[in-house]
C-alpha cells in the first residue's frame, strides 16, 4: 500500500515534470519572439517599399526577406522535435490540448506569407493592405505566446513570460506605427485615418510597456531604463508631430520616410535587446527552478530515508519512492532474514518519521499555496488584457468602430467614471445583449 510519503516524493516529481514542459515552451517563445522581430522588419521594408511603388528599400526587403525564413525556420524546427510526435505529445508542454491549438493557428497564419511576399514584390497590394496582413500573422504568434503566459505553472517563469508578452505586444504596436508612418511618409501625405491610428498606437505602447515594468524583474527593468536614455526617443517624437500635426491628403516631405524608417527601426531594434535578455532570462529561470527543486527533492528524500532507518518502519522506503529519486537515496538497513512484528496500533512508519512527514506536507501546502497566490497576480494582468480585448471586439461588432476608436471609447469612460480600464471593459461585456439590439 502506498503511503504518504510515496504521494510527497510523487508530488516534487510532478513539479520536475511541469517544470521541464514549461522550459520547452519557453525554447519555443524564445524562437516566436525572433521570429515577429524579423517580420516586423520585412513589414516595414515592404510598406516603404509599396508606397513609394517600388523606388525605395527594394534590396533591404530582400535582404530582410532571408533573415525572416531563417527565423521561420527555427520555429518549424522546434515544432519538428521528436517528443512533440506520437499518441503522448500533448503530455509533452504545458496547456497540450490549448497551446498545440495555438500552434495549428500560428503555421496556418505563416502558411500565408508566401502569398503576402509575392503581392508586395508585384506592387499588387496597397501599404495599408500588406499591413494588416502581417499584422495578422504576427497577432497569431503572440496570442501563442499569450497562452504560454497563461498556463505557466511557476511564478516567477509566470511573471517574466507576462513582461515578454506585454513588450513584444508594445513593441508589435511600435512596429504597426513605424509601418504606418513610413507608408504616409514616402507616399508624401498622411494614409486614410493614420493620424488617428498613430494617436491610438503610441498610447497602446504606453500602456504594455508599463505592465512589462510592472512584471520584467530587476536585472530586466535596469537594462529597460538605460537602453531608453539612449533610444531616439526625442526625433521620434519630433517626427510624430510632424505626422499628427497634418491633416488628410497634407502634403508630407517624402524623404522623411528614411529618417522616420531609420529612427523607428533603431528604437525596435534596441527594443529587441531587451526582449532577447527577456528570453533568455526565461530559459535561465526554468534551468534554475529544476535544479533547485531536484536538490530539494534529494534532500527530503534523504531526510526521510534516514529518519525511516531510525524509526526502522516496515517496508524499505526506497521501495516507496520510485524513479531517479529512489536511485539517489540511501538504501534501508535491515538485518537479513530480520522480522519486524507490530505492536497493535502502532504508527505505520513510526512516530519521529511521521511527525517528520506532517511537517513536510504542511510545508509543502504552504509553499504551493504562496506559488498558487503569485500565479494568481501575475495572470491577473492577461485577464485584464483579455477582458479589454473582447470588449473592444464587441464595440467593433456592434457599434461598427475601428479598434482604436473602440478602444478610446473604452478608454474616455474609464476616465470620466474614475474607474479602471477593466472594469469598464467588464461593464461593457455585461451589457452584450443590449448592445447587440438592432
């Protein structure tokens, strides 16, 4: 018969086990997030590219276009591992059932590209079109990593897969910004609505990257601020002005579109820095929480072994533990051919090995519980983030809204109301039926 410290030993193995899932997630997050920093350059080469019908960034498209199929790549090589194949692939990351759902979407987006490449190479498409069709493959690779995020079971691995999210989702609308600016710039005026585009986007930044502070770490939050002291933070600005300060169909000076290509582009690549430490920060944050759980896995087991050799309990414990951790614990010492007869009602493992078990038990529900609670905050912020969303769709569907405009409505109540944006956007959801009324 098992006993409880057969389930206690079980239960560190299944923390292992999640653990190990989660750091292959992460290997997968860490390919995805280079993977739309590439796409979010060919973007924008392509959108310079068709606005000025094909007389600017011809050769850095087509350069951009090689290191984006290297990235691709590396995706589609993680997704080609043998332990991600079989009947038991869903037991192999973290969330199977949802994440590989994910993942289905994500390749049948990147299954357009090649159609995308070649309507831009033959100018058969507009800037604002190439646009929005990049924009959607790059949405379906960071809602995957807005799933990770979801179903990480560890706090820490938790919180930085968060900050991920929220920077590569800022960085995704500073990438939309530099692609719609670039598109007004070298067509020589403002696009259809891109004012009002640019005025929603470079608030949508403000708001992700200050849940990417809340969430990045120290280490993170330190590179964060000295990488800004050195961004083109004020030319953007300059820049931006000039965009906003013009009206529909105002003339624009076209060769700015470099200088705001090359201005935007810095700032995304240094952006990148960060998210590329970010990453690797999450790889180093598994690596460490394995190693340390496996130690203190050694160690209980050790304790347990020796306090059951004192308390001389009925059955070797090694029998009880199983797996790599029975292998690494002290074999039971018992006499050859000894008998051990119980007196009645005596304790199965014996008094000092079971209070020994209490304390463990009662230590480990505590810890899980405080990882529980950090979980617990750390995926507050993505339920925020998903209650806004479906609010703005729902704005967008019945009230025929673009998305900034839903989501600056959303916004305006919030601060007329003194409520948070949530809770608005929880209001809102409450209210489907009645704004579904013709």
């Amino acid at each position: 018969m098992k006993t409880a410290l057969a389930f206690l030993l079980a239960a560190r193995r299944c923390e292992i086990d999640d653990l190990e899932r989660l750091a292959l997630s992460c290997e997968l997050v860490q390919a995805v997030s280079e993977l739309v920093h590439q796409l979010q350059r060919e973007r924008g080469a392509s959108n310079v590219f068709l606005a000025s019908d094909g007389a600017r960034f011809g050769a850095q498209r087509e350069a951009q276009l090689d290191a984006s199929r290297a990235a691709e790549a590396e995706v589609r090589a993680w997704l080609d591992r043998p332990e991600l194949g079989g009947e038991r692939a869903g037991a192999s990351v973290l969330g199977g059932a949802r994440l590989f759902t994910r993942i289905a979407l994500a390749l049948h987006a990147l299954d357009a590209l090649p159609e995308v490449r070649a309507d831009v190479a033959a100018q058969r498409c507009r800037p604002d079109a190439a646009t929005a069709r990049y924009s959607e493959i790059v949405g379906a690779l960071l809602a995957l990593v807005f799933d990770a995020a979801d179903v990480a079971v560890d706090p820490e691995v938790s919180r930085l897969l968060v900050a991920l999210f929220n920077l590569m989702q800022g960085k995704e609308f500073a990438g939309q910004e530099r692609a719609l600016g670039a598109a007004s710039f070298a067509a020589g005026h403002p696009a259809a609505d891109a004012v009002q585009a640019i005025q929603y986007l470079v608030e949508a930044q403000s708001q992700c990257f200050r849940r990417f502070e809340a969430f990045c770490g120290v280490e993170v939050l330190r590179q964060w601020q000295a990488l800004q002291s050195i961004m083109p933070l004020a030319e953007l600005e300059r820049l931006r002005r000039v965009l906003l300060a013009s009206g529909p169909g105002a003339p624009l000076d076209s060769a700015r579109a470099e200088g705001w290509f090359a201005c935007c582009s810095q700032r995304l690549d240094q952006l990148h820095e960060v998210e590329v430490a970010l990453a690797r920060g999450l790889g180093e944050a598994c690596a460490r929480k394995i190693a340390a759980t496996r130690d203190e896995a050694r160690n209980q087991a050790s304790l347990l072994q020796a306090l059951s050799a004192a308390s001389e309990p009925r059955a070797p414990l090694e029998m009880l533990m199983g797996g790599e951790l029975a292998d690494e614990a002290v074999p039971a010492r018992t006499a050859p051919g000894a008998e051990r007869v119980e007196a009645p009602g005596a304790e199965p493992l014996g008094p000092r090995l079971g209070r020994s078990i209490v304390d463990l038990l009662h230590a480990q529900s505590q810890r899980l519980q405080a990882m529980s609670d950090e979980l617990d905050a750390a995926r507050a912020a993505l339920e925020e983030r998903k209650l806004i969303e479906r609010a703005k769709g729902l704005l967008m569907s019945c009230r025929g809204l673009s998305e900034d405009e839903a989501y600056r409505l959303l916004r305006q109540t919030a601060m007329s109301q003194g409520r948070r944006l949530a809770e608005v956007a929880g209001a809102t959801l409450a209210l489907a039926d009645v704004l579904a009324r013709p």
